[in-house]
C-alpha cells in the first residue's frame, strides 16, 4: 500500500523510532543509502522556503534520486488543473511527491489520487518534516525521548500542531503555552491524544511559566505564519507578547534546556537575540537534521511504494 506523511498520524510509534535512529545512521553517513537511484522526485512548493527546498532537493540527490523542484505558478495547478489530475499525471513521472501549500485538503487529494508516496512539506495546520528533525535533536541531545518534556510557547500554529502529534507518539510530554484564542484546534490536540505512547502527552494552557517549569526544551516559532492575512499581525504581537521564548523563561526550565526554533525567526519578537544565538541554543542542529529525517522518511516510504 502506498505510504504517505500528511499529519504524521500515518507512523506507528515503533516506524517513527525507527526512522529517528535511520535518520541518525544517515547523518553519521550522508551517502550510506541509494533509496532514490534512478528514480525522479517532484517538490512543489506555493509558498517560499530555505530549509524545506534546500534540504529536501539536497537530500533527493544524496539518496541518488533526482529532484524536480516546482514552484507553483509554473504548474496548471495554478491556473486551476486539479490536484487529483496533477497526481495522476505526476504519479507516471517521479516516485514520490513532496508539496507545501496553503490549505491542507489539496495534499490529502494528492494523496488520495496519486500510486506515489506524498510528503507534507507544510501546509497551514500541519508541519511534519519539522516535528520529525525536532525529534532528532531532542534524541541528540538527550537520548531516550520517552518521558521528556518539550514546552512550546507562542502561536498553536502548524509547528505546535506537529510537535504535538509526532511528539506525543515518541512519549515526549508536549506543553504548548498560548492566549486561548490562538490556542490549536482541538481536534489536532485529539489527534495527538489519539497516538500519544509512553510517557507521551498533548496539553494546552495559557500559563508559560507553568509550561517551561521542569522542560528539556523550549520552543517557539514565528507569531504571523505564511497561511496567516498579514493584518492579524498587530493583533498577535498584543496577545503573544508574554509568550517569548527569552531568558527569564529559559531559567524556568531545566538547567539543562535547550531552546528551539523551527526558523525563520524574528529575533527580538518571538525568541531574543541571546536565546537564539546563545549556547543553550540548538537550532542549527536542529536546521541540519531536516535533511537527515527527510532522507530517512523518504527511504521509508520508498521501500513500501
Ligand atoms: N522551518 C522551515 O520549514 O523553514 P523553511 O520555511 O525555510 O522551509
Ligand atoms: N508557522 C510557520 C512555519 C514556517 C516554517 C509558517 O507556517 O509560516
């Protein structure tokens, strides 16, 4: 049966541990696998991206594959082709489909029209690949994922969502701090619920010192996403500006946290500067690992196409 990532509800717990320790074999030899020789894999991206586009061409390549990058206004897409043909005729080129998009039903449509595994590269409620490279740098830094604690504070947004549901299902106690009205919807936090194992865990609350007190690791990510109308930026910038990743709420969390950020960030806004560029700092690991848990997931998926 054709394997796709779209929430990451798609992965039992077991393929997901699996995939981390996969990923870290992959880091530790980045040409130790020929996953994608001679096969051709479409990247289709309608909104901009540095991380996603670099690691996941890059990543194609050292599998021995061969990306082919689309942004979206070169493809009919845009002038109203379906998605459901667009899998349909892509599926007889390329062996496997990554998009990023606005609305998260198109990807679903791919996925459910197309014969090839298709990735989730980030639509407005859910970032996988994200969660999946945050996992690896948690298991870096700390080992064993079951029963740590991971306290996102800011925007419930695509990023939060993801930690929550791929998380949960590695036994990460997931707290996400936020004013109630940007809080995620419920049935993400269900979702997570739903496939939570171990000591895993998926909480909302609107207090971010409570999050942060006995956390391994902060996060935070942008406070007007790429699926948000620009207008709702002043807006946000009133209701989540005691919701910083800073260095008060650093120091109420393990002595030992590491303080994460999927990027782009806003220094100064969402995370300070001495957080960002500090030593507690991980985001460029974190960075990093996207193209290690991308090249592993896509062998994954490879291998039951
Ligand atoms: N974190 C992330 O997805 O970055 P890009 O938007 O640059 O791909
Ligand atoms: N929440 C952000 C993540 C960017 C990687 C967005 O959707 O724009």
């Amino acid at each position: 049966m054709t394997r796709h990532l779209l929430t990451g509800a798609e992965l039992t717990a077991d393929e997901l541990a699996g995939l981390l320790d996969r990923a870290a074999e992959l880091e530790a030899d980045r040409h130790a696998s020929e996953a994608l020789a001679g096969r051709s894999v479409a990247l289709v991206f309608e909104k901009p991206s540095t991380r996603t586009r670099v690691s996941f061409e890059v990543g194609v390549s050292e599998l021995g594959g061969t990306p082919v990058v689309l942004r979206g206004d070169e493809l009919q897409l845009s002038r109203g082709e379906s998605p459901r043909d667009t899998a349909r005729v892509l599926s007889r080129y390329v062996a496997m489909i990554g998009i990023r998009t606005g609305d998260h039903g198109p990807v679903e449509e791919l996925a459910a029209h197309g014969d090839v595994p298709v990735i989730n590269m980030l639509t407005r409620d859910h970032h996988p690949c994200q969660a999946l490279a945050d996992l690896l740098t948690l298991r870096e830094r700390f080992g064993d994922l079951d029963g740590l604690r991971l306290a996102y504070v800011g925007d419930g947004n695509n990023v939060a969502v993801s930690l929550m549901v791929l998380g949960a299902k590695a036994g990460v106690d997931v707290v996400v701090a936020c004013p109630a009205e940007l809080a995620p919807p419920e049935a993400a936090v269900e979702l997570a619920r739903a496939g939570a194992t171990g000591r895993g865990a998926a909480t909302v609350t609107d207090d971010p010192r409570a999050a942060a007190a006995g956390a391994h690791a902060l996060y935070t990510d942008v406070w007007v996403s790429m699926g948000d109308d620009p207008s709702v930026a002043a807006g946000r910038r009133a209701a989540l500006g005691g919701y910083r990743l800073d260095e008060e709420l650093l120091a109420a969390a393990r002595d030992d946290a590491i303080a994460l950020h999927c990027l782009p960030a806003h220094p100064g806004e969402e995370i300070s500067e001495g957080v960002l560029y500090g030593p507690r700092s991980a985001v460029w690991d974190q960075a990093e690992n996207r193209l290690h848990a991308q090249k592993a997931l896509m062998e994954l998926l490879i291998s039951g196409a």
